[in-house]
C-alpha cells in the first residue's frame, strides 16, 4: 500500500529539515512530498537536503491550493491513502500511525488528529481565543450535520483514495480545514477523530493575526453553512 | 411603507439572494462573495432606515431621500470595483508567472516553441 505524506511549507526553511527527518524516522513506509508555496526563503532547498520530494509552485496561494497540489500528486501517482502534515513542526510524525491506522483498515474515510479529545501530557493547546473559535465553528458543525468533531481546524488529518479523489476535485481554500469536512459528510463519508499531541510552533510566524481573525469568524462558519445546503 | 422603501428592499434582498446561489453553486468565490454580501447587507440596512434615512438627507445636503440611497450605492459599488480591480491586477501577475514556468517546462520536455492549435 503506497502512502504518501503531504507536507504543505511556506516560508519554513526553520522548521522543514526537521519536520523531514522526523518524517523519515517515525514513518519510513510512507513518501514524503513537501509542497513549497512560493516560499521565499531557503524551505525548497532545505527540504531537498533533508531528502525530500519537493513540489514547488510559482507563487504563493494559500494552503488549500498546496494542499490540493500534493494530493493531485498522491492521485497522479496512485497512492491509497495520504496524509497531511504541517512543515511547521507542531505536528508529531510519532502519531502519525494513529491516524493512519483507522484508514488502512478500512474502518473510516477521513482520520483527524485531534488536540482536545484526551488530557494528554506534553501536548500543546492553543491559547483561549483560538480554542473559543474552534469551540465555535466545531459547535456549528454539529447543528448543521450531527457530526461531533472537536479539533475541526486541525491540519493533521490521514484519508483514503476516495477521499483524495474528491479533495483534487474540489479542496475549498482559505481555511480549508472545516468546510472539509462538511464536504465530504455530504457524500456520505465517514470521519472519525483520534487524539494525538501536537508541539508548540518551532518555527516562523502563525498566519491568522487580528484582521485575519475577525475575518475568519465571519468566513468560515459562512463557508461552512453554504457548503451544507450545497447539493453535490 | 413607501414604494421606494419596498423596492429596495426586494432589490437588496434580491441582491443578497443571487450572491447566496452563485456561490452555492460554486460559480462565485467565497472570498469575492464577501464583498457583494456587504453591498447587499448595507443596501439593506439603508433600506429599513425609514425616517432615518430623512434625516441622513438632510445632514449630508441632499434634497432628495432616493438621492442618498443613490450616493451610497454608487460608493459600495465604487468599493466593490475597486477591490476586484485589484484582484484582477494579482490574477494576471499570476498568470503571467504561470505562462512562464509553461514555457520553460516546455523547454525542458524538448518540446517546440509552437504549442499548436
């Protein structure tokens, strides 16, 4: 069974290298890809040293698009399942076996690595703002379609060919990570949660500022309410 | 209710309408949609004013209600302009960038210059 890392970098020439050799350590029966959005530092060239497939797109386009862009790869070159890890180095290349598992043995479509589902030791939580946002959007989820998954922005997330397929189809952009999930509910597929540990930000800088999150209070819950009524 | 006020609110809540289904049907950008859905939720806003929107009338020096109504539309409309004027700008330089990486991949594949028909 073909599996295949997708590692989505923009500008995280500080954190690639390990995040490649963790990689390598924790998970050598899977490939790793790092999909380079534009960065414009050293990311592309650190992720080669480390000895890393690297897909590097022209220019910068959010992670949806370099997401999408690493499974069009998995789908191009028949992979059965993929998973998504950051190349910030908050997620732990240890756990990856607990989200595989559940897709390999055919027991779900869709495993996400969950922050909040046990106490665990060590592991990092964001602050109280983003957990009362995820709180949130995770709170909208379940009205809209039953579905009680806590960590619905977490990133870590391993799923099977039928779900890779749908993602090159259609990978929603911006903050891609719970309108995802609405998605693939609607074409009847299943996801489940598991927890995992995640470590503080290694590297760079985070994405979502102020601005960005009054923006993302206002567009994600609507993105996901619309992705709900959609019928296909 | 005054037939104006009521038209603008069936336009607004048009508005509104149209701008939900295109991006329903994924023929709209969610990113882009936000502009219009503030359009059409000030447009609406403006409309339930009432007696309100007298007094903004007087206050901007207008002579007319539908004047103001008017004026402001033509300013989100401005907004919406301007910010897609923008996006336009940062598609092309994307294309532009993507046409070049075709042409050099091109190269490296030995195909030829003529991409044919």
């Amino acid at each position: 069974m073909k599996v295949l890392v997708v590692v989505p970098a923009y500008n995280e020439e500080k954190s690639i290298e390990g995040v490649v050799r963790e990689l390598n350590r924790h998970f050598p029966e899977g490939d790793v890809v790092v999909v380079n959005d534009g960065s414009a530092d050293e990311t592309e060239k650190k992720a080669g040293a480390a000895g890393a497939k690297v897909l590097t797109l022209p220019f910068n386009s959010g992670i949806g698009n370099a997401v999408q862009t690493g499974l069009r790869y998995a789908l191009e070159n028949g992979y059965s399942a993929a998973a998504q890890f950051d190349g910030d180095g908050q997620h732990n290349a240890a756990d990856l076996h607990r989200i595989f598992d559940p897709v390999l043995k055919g027991e779900t479509d869709l495993c996400i690595g969950s922050r909040f589902l046990e106490d665990r030791e060590g592991g990092f939580r964001p602050n109280r703002r983003r957990r009362f946002g995820i709180w949130l959007i995770s709170t909208i989820l379940f009205l809209l379609s039953g579905l009680r998954i806590l960590d619905v922005t977490s990133g870590f997330r391993a799923m099977n060919a039928a779900v890779i397929r749908l993602f090159c189809d259609h990978y929603p952009t911006d903050y891609p990570e719970p309108e995802a999930i609405i998605y693939l509910h609607k074409q009847g597929l299943r996801i489940q949660e598991v927890p995992v540990t995640m470590f503080e930000r290694s590297g760079g800088i985070s994405s979502i500022n102020t601005l960005g999150s009054i923006y993302y209070m206002v567009k994600v819950p609507m993105s996901i309410l619309i992705s709900h009524l959609r019928r296909t | 209710m005054p037939r104006l006020q009521i038209l603008a609110i069936l336009f607004s809540v048009a508005l509104l309408w149209i701008t939900f289904e295109l991006v329903r049907r994924k023929r709209l950008r969610e990113e882009y949609s936000l502009l219009w859905f503030a359009t059409a939720f000030g447009f609406l806003g403006l409309s339930l004013a009432g007696q309100r929107l007298g007094v903004l009338t007087e206050l901007l020096g207008f002579r007319l209600v539908s004047n103001t109504i008017l004026v402001f539309g033509i300013l989100f409309l401005l907004g919406v302009v301007f910010a897609l004027t923008i996006a336009v700008s940062t598609l092309t330089s994307k294309m532009n960038r993507l046409s070049q990486e075709v042409s050099l991949l091109r190269d490296k594949m030995g195909r030829g210059k003529d991409p044919g028909p």
